[in-house]
C-alpha cells in the first residue's frame, strides 16, 4: 500500500464530487495521498476512471462512482457506496458545478433549471443523505466550492451568480444547525483557475485569446490560480488544521475580491 506524504487525512473516508476533473481531480489525488479513503464521483466516466485507476495503481484507496449529480437519486447513490464500502463519511466534497454564460434575460428556463439543479440542488441532496451518518458519528466536514462570483458579481453570468451565492448562504446555515454535532461546514471560493471549466467559459467568448489575456492580467497576483493550489486549500479546511473554522467562505483568488 502507498504511504501517504503527510497523512493529515489518515483513515478518513472523503466524498469527493466533480472529481474527474480541475479542482475535483487535484483533490481526489491529494486526499488520497494524505490517507484518506476516496469516492470520486464524477459523471465523466473515461476521466474518472484513468483516474481512480492510476490511484489505485500507486496503492491508495479510491473507487468511483459514474453519476449525475442533478439527480438526488444519483446523489444518494454516491453517499451509499461510501457507507457501504466503509460505513461512515468524514468528509464531504461538493466540488460539482457548470457554468452557462448568458446575461439573465437570454437565460432560457432549461439553462436555469440545469444551473440550478447541478450547482445548488445537487449539494443539498448530497448534504441531506450525508447528514445523518455525521450526526450519528457526532463528527463530520462538509465543503463546498462557491466561487468568487458567489462573493462578487461577475457580467454575463447572473444565474450562475445566483447558484454560487446561495451556495455560501446554504454552507453558513449548515454550519450553524450542525456545530452542536461536531460538524463543521464551509464554502471555498474560487477565483479564476486554470481548468477545464474555464477552457469552456473562454471557448464561449468572441476573441478567446484576449479572454485569456484579459483574465491573467485582472488578478492581482498577475496570473492564473492552479487546480492544485485550490486542492490544498480544501485539504486545510477538511483536516484538523482547520478545526475551529467553520460557517466561512474563503476566497482562493489571488486577490481578486480584494480589488
């Protein structure tokens, strides 16, 4: 068996969703590497499972989990195959969301509906089928990725706005209904990373290049942030090191909402 670096998730069982990819992806790597035991759940079946393969390869405990989250069905599936295959949850991930670029008024009913269910919907029902087994363990973190936009209003993206915002009000109420069973919450805000979520925002734009260029020069660090700068991030706010923080929404942004 591999052994982890540091092991600040020695033993842990972690779900981790959106996994296949970006953010997701680092993560599953670096949990699985600081001990934790992974289920990687993504709806991007080829990724995921290179994924989880090489992992398993290098002798860390991850299975996947093909799914999609807009579902609550889907959802309680990814939560029964932790409890099933190790019969608790330390840890919850909500890394999952989609973006779709419009002003508010060229936002169709099925673009709101989709934003809706994959950004906000699919970590309520995540939430709501982990809860009982971190109550019953008195112990538990859950984290979600909001984004600078849930912070900070970003042009041509008011509903995905919307989904980050209640992201972070839903993580604060979270935190506070559960704090009397050890359970923390929180919400990690994103700024602009380099990942495939973006290629797509970019692909979308008239002049992509200027895009890109326009985005590196707009943060105040002067550069793109890095998925695994994000995953070290969730990996402080999921350990013990962040054992007192709890109802926050950290900015990893390079400076951006600070502007």
């Amino acid at each position: 068996m591999a052994t982890a670096e540091v092991g600040k998730l020695r033993n842990q069982v972690a779900v981790i969703t959106g996994g296949g990819s970006g953010i997701g992806k680092a993560s599953v790597e670096l949990f699985a590497r600081e001990g934790a035991k992974v289920i990687a759940a993504d709806r991007k079946q080829e990724a995921l499972q290179e994924l989880t393969t090489q992992l398993a390869n290098q002798g860390y405990e991850v299975i996947p989990v093909v799914a999609d989250l807009a579902s609550e069905e889907e959802c309680m599936r990814v939560i029964d195959t932790a409890l099933q295959s190790w019969g608790r949850i330390d840890i919850l991930f909500n890394n999952i969301g989609i973006t779709v670029p419009k002003v508010l008024h060229e936002t169709t009913n099925d673009d709101y509906r989709q934003l809706m269910d994959v950004n906000v919907s699919s970590v309520f029902w995540c939430c709501k089928h982990a809860l009982p087994a971190m109550i019953n363990q008195r112990s538990g973190v859950i984290l979600t990725t909001s984004s600078k936009t849930g912070i900070v209003a970003q042009r041509d993206s008011a509903i995905y706005c919307t989904t980050k915002g209640a992201l972070i009000s839903m993580m604060q109420a979270v935190a506070l209904d559960y704090a009397p069973y050890g359970i923390r919450a929180n919400a990690m805000c994103p700024g602009i990373i380099d990942t495939p979520l973006l290629d797509y925002a970019i692909s979308q734009a008239p002049d992509p290049v200027q895009f890109r260029q326009w985005n590196e020069q707009a943060q105040p660090l002067g550069r793109l942030g890095t998925a695994d700068e994000c995953a070290r991030a969730a990996l402080f706010l999921c350990s013990e090191d962040a054992s007192f923080i709890t109802g926050v929404a950290l900015p990893v942004d390079g400076g951006f909402t600070a502007q």
